[in-house]
C-alpha cells in the first residue's frame, strides 16, 4: 500500500495545528524503513508546517550536519556503555540460568537523528537560565540483539519524533558557563520498533510466559 502524501494546501485551509495529521504513513507502518528521499521530503513538509504555525521555529541544518558527523562517536560511546556498565547490570540482575546473556549486536546505525526546528524561548523565562524546544526525528537503521542459551532476540526498525524540551540553568560567569541541564520530552514521544526472534524465547529453558 502506497504511503499517504501530505498536502499542503489541504493542511493549510482545515487550519489544523496537530503535527500528527500530516506524519505519512510511511513513518508509523510497524516493520517500514523509510528511504532518504521520504525522509527529506518528509522533514522539509513537516519544516513548512512549522513555520506556518509556529513562525519563531528556526530551522538548524547545521546543527543536522553536527550531529551526522557526529555520530559514529555516538554509536562507539553507546557500544562502550552498553558493554561496560547495562551488560554486567542485566547479568546480576537476572535469575541464574539467565545470567550467560550477552549483547551480540549493538549499532545505532548509519542514519543520525534529524533537528526538524528549535524554538529558543526569550520571554517569561529568567536570565539566568536557557529554555529550547527541539524537534527531534529519527527514523534509523538501529539494531540490537541480546543472546541467552543460543538465543536470540532484538530490536530494528526504530522509530521515534518528539519535541525536547531543553533547559540549561543557572547560567554561570565560570566554566562551562552551564550549571545545570534537564532534557525530557515536552510529550510522549511517537516511538515504533519490531522486536526480532521473539518466538525464540520460548526456547529458553525453564522460561514461562
């Protein structure tokens, strides 16, 4: 089935200010990886909408192209916390027929997380402290796989949107100048994922579901 496209002159005259009307469906079908060319044209609509009903949203490619660089050092840093510090937690924590579980796969992928506009807040906030809104995309090529007595289970096809909500407070006039930071989304983000082998747990001696 063909993805449902967006319009902008359908959007435009219902007036309509839900951001889910137009997300295609092609984002939010379970088990569908989006293409680079849905992706930008879903990113450059889901922009014109923004400034359409939120003018003081700025757009920030630059900061897409910070990210996509820097991302392979997001997914060496995540390999090394997941490794080092969640694995041997899970171990502990399981029962112990359970506790020989080990990450076999771990990758954020190639595709970074895209900025769709931040929206950085100049009034009713104080001066000692900064407040911004952060649209966030993903829709990636993620994998993760756990394994326990020959089995294997994990997680592809992630897909999250949400808008961050980003507070940096109190302001100081010392390095880094920052003394605080919240992150958290604004909403509970639209998150989607296929969960891979599942049928195998099942498999897994003296597991009962």
């Amino acid at each position: 089935m063909r993805s449902k496209r967006f319009n902008v002159e359908h959007y435009l005259n219902t007036g309509s200010s839900r951001m889910t009307y137009f997300l295609p469906h092609a984002y939010t079908r379970p088990g569908h990886q989006a293409s680079l060319v849905e992706l930008k044209t879903f990113y450059n609509v889901f922009y014109i909408a923004l400034q359409v009903f939120f003018p003081d949203v700025e757009r920030a490619e630059w900061l897409n192209k910070f990210v996509a660089q820097l991302w392979p050092y997001v997914n060496e840093m995540v390999i090394k916390i997941l490794k080092e510090t969640v694995e041997p937690k899970i171990q502990e924590s399981v029962p112990g027929m359970l506790k020989s579980i080990y990450f076999t796969e771990i990758s954020l992928g190639n595709r970074a997380p895209r900025i769709g506009g931040i929206k950085v807040y100049t009034e009713n906030v104080k001066r000692s402290e900064v407040i911004m809104d952060i649209d966030v995309i993903y829709s990636g090529d993620a994998d993760f796989e756990l394994s326990v007595k020959c089995v294997t289970v994990g997680i592809e096809d992630l897909q999250l949107r949400g808008t961050l909500r980003v507070i940096m407070s109190p302001l100081v006039p010392a390095s880094p100048l920052v003394a605080g930071l919240s992150v958290f989304f604004l909403d509970k983000p639209e998150l989607d994922f296929n969960l891979t082998n599942l049928l195998n747990v099942l498999d897994v001696p003296g597991l009962r579901l």
